[in-house]
C-alpha cells in the first residue's frame, strides 16, 4: 500500500499511536496497534512520514512525540504544582515520565491524566527502614500529592451549586424525637481526609508564591468541599472528625451519636452543646443536602 492510497483518519489513527506509545516512537511503529493500521518494517517509516532537508523521518516524527509528552508533563505539572515545588522540577519531571510509562493517558480528558500519580509515588517509594517509627519525606510527598489530586477531583466532580441544600430552618422543623433515626445525606462534593503532614498549608503557602519549608509531621483532618466552584477545606479536630466520618459512613444521627459517646472523646456535659455547634456549622458550610427518615 502507498501513500496514496492510505485514508486520512487511518494515518491519524497510526500517528496517535506512534508519537503517544510510552516506548517511543520506535515502540510506537512496532506495536501491534500501529501495526494493524499501517504494517511498516522498521526501513520503510519514510513511505508514511518523508523525510525533509535537515531531517530523517524519525527525527521529523519524533518532534510530535517530544511535543505530546511535554504538553502531558505541563499538565502534571499544573495538577500538581506543590509538589513540584517540594520535589524540585527535575525530579519531578523524572518520575512524570516513569509515570507516563507505567499508566499512559486511556482517557480522552486530560483531567484523568493525573488520577493514579498518588498511587504510583506510593508504589515507586523505597523500602522504610525496620526501625522507622515517624512519617518521613516519602510520606509528606504521597499525601501531597493525594490532597492536590484530592482537590481536582472535587472541583471537576458534581457539585451543589444547583442543588437545594439542608438549612437550619428545615433542620428546626424536625422534632426531637425523630432526629436519631434520621440520615443525613452529604453533598457529591463533600470528602473527609486525615494526614500525617499539614499538607493543605503547604499547598496554601505555594499558591502564594511563596518557598515553604518542609512541615514537621502533624496529624490532620480535612473537611473538604465546593461551594461556588471554590474549592473549599476546614482543618478539623479529632472529635469532630470521629462524628463526621459516622455521618458520612452513612449512620444514622442515632447510632453515630451512640459510637461518638462510647468512644468517650467528650465529657457527658459537654456533649448536647457541642453538637448544636458543630450541626450548625456543618450545615452552614453545606455538608448536607438532605435527610432520608429511617422506616422504622
């Protein structure tokens, strides 16, 4: 088959293939994909791609490759600009392209590129040593990773912005007897997060341009969402996580309230004035966007 007689779309087709192929463009030629649009032995690339003045076709198509995979490298880079700053571009740089490699782009969204990078710093990070009892560097930068691939998720994902959210009035009109087998249901956007790292002020301190240093490791709970297409995170205590995580669990108010008293993280007294204080918080900050009522 000649130049000539290939179709368009099936040259673009053996072009995606070649420049996008984790091996390069040499594997991308040799692969059974490209092969089964265009057969090419490995001396006959010029019949697709011709050769120019200056350059052979390898060099010509290789161009492409280089450009496709620094537009995916910029977009990483954007995704998840503190951890290159924590990582250094070099560095980060070199394990993008080991990540290229391991989980090349399947999806037609750029916004899928960046889904399993926390998964594969977790899988690339060296043995811990026997003895290692505190979270170190490897952990900061996997949970780094995690909160700013976290927050993409949330601001592309489903949100609340045209949705009836719970208010307090509503919350008022239940009676006191019907609140312990009630459901609260959260919103699409809503996450709950716990950290080894104070990772959300460092990704705070780099959008302000600013170098931070390292953390020291801190236990830390996020309560995350999206309100206005902002996204939006509440560093959270130990309790108030504790009670929250039941809720999003899918407890009812009853039995949530039940393993939040058993767990004994308040004192008795205490306990009715805290929770008026955190359910109005928690829906004024629209956590909830309704209730189911138990059938019992």
């Amino acid at each position: 088959m000649n130049q000539k007689q290939r179709k368009l779309d099936q040259i673009q087709r053996w072009m995606q293939t070649v420049i996008s192929a984790p091996g390069g463009v040499e594997a991308g030629i040799a692969s059974e994909e490209a092969q089964r649009e265009i057969p090419l032995a490995n001396d006959q690339l010029e019949s697709v791609i011709t050769r120019s003045s200056q350059q052979t076709s390898q060099e010509r198509i290789g161009i492409y490759a280089n450009a496709y995979y620094a537009r995916l490298l910029e977009c990483l880079s954007e995704e998840y600009a503190a951890l290159v700053s924590a990582m250094g571009t070099a560095a980060f740089g070199a394990f993008s392209l080991q990540y290229l490699q391991k989980y090349p782009p399947a999806s037609y969204t750029l916004g899928e590129l960046g889904a399993r990078f926390p998964q594969f710093l977790q899988e690339s990070r060296p043995e811990p040593e026997s003895n290692a009892e505190t979270p170190d560097w490897t952990d900061f930068l996997i949970e780094l990773a995690t909160l700013e691939r976290v927050y993409s998720e949330v601001f592309d994902g489903p949100g609340i912005e045209k949705q009836d959210l719970l208010t307090a009035e509503t919350l008022n009109t239940i009676s006191p007897e019907e609140w312990p087998d009630l459901t609260l249901q959260m919103a699409p956007c809503f996450r709950l997060m716990e950290f080894q790292f104070p990772v959300q002020e460092y990704i705070s301190s780099t959008k302000r341009d600013e170098i931070p240093d390292i953390p020291a490791a801190q236990t830390t709970r996020l309560a995350i969402t999206r309100r206005n297409y902002i996204v939006r995170r509440a560093a959270i205590s130990e309790t108030e996580y504790f009670l929250l995580s039941r809720l999003h669990h899918g407890l009812t108010v009853g039995d949530a309230i039940s393993e939040f008293a058993e767990a004994g993280l308040l004192e008795p007294e205490q306990m009715a004035g805290q929770l008026h204080v955190w359910f109005k918080h928690w829906t004024e900050s629209a956590y909830f966007v309704g209730v189911t009522r138990s059938n019992h």
